[in-house]
C-alpha cells in the first residue's frame, strides 16, 4: 500500500499513561491503549473514524 507523499500520520504518547494519541492527515483524532489497534485505525482511513475511543 503506497500514500501519496503529503499524507502524514502522527501518533503521540501521553506521558504519565498507556494512552496513544493519533492523528490521521484527514484532521479524525483518536486515543487507544494498544498500537496495533491505533495503527489499524490511522490505515482504515475513512473507515472505522468514527470508532469510540477506547482510553480508561
């Protein structure tokens, strides 16, 4: 699977917890525990943005 050069993805940690915090290049925002599942996430796009959060 190859992105168009202008897609960026950034998943930042929130310090102090388990918690990822994503960011897809469309703007969706996301929180999750495990990265495999943040991933799947940020690469589903459009589908699957409008899954809930799955943070504590």
């Amino acid at each position: 699977m190859s992105t168009p050069a202008g897609e960026v993805y950034r998943i930042d940690w929130l310090p102090g917890t388990d918690v990822l915090h994503g960011t897809c290049h469309c703007g969706a925002e996301h929180t999750a525990q495990d990265p495999v599942r943040m991933w799947a996430w940020m690469l589903a796009h459009p589908e699957g943005h409008d899954a809930q959060e799955d943070t504590p």
